[in-house]
C-alpha cells in the first residue's frame, strides 16, 4: 500500500527558502516514508 504525502504551502515555501542540497535530502526522506510510514515510528516504552 502506498500512502500520500501532502505538501502544504506553507511547508513549499519554507523549502524554497533553504539549499538545494538539504531540499533534495527532505524530499527523498519523506518519499522514502511514503512508501513504508511506519519504518520512522518507534513503540513507546515504559508508559
């Protein structure tokens, strides 16, 4: 299953704002969660 990420204006407009390079490592982390959400979640322990 594949999800979809919603990339507000405000948050393109931020992305606009800072270097190419660290633009490009966003994107592709984001794309990289679309595919698989739950590899960025961790359980929580101890509550």
């Amino acid at each position: 299953m594949v999800w979809s990420v919603l990339w507000s204006d405000k948050s393109k407009k931020q992305l606009r704002k800072i270097d190419k390079k660290t633009v490009k490592r966003i994107i592709d982390t984001v794309e990289g969660i679309q595919e698989n959400p739950f590899m960025a979640v961790s359980k929580l322990t101890g509550s």
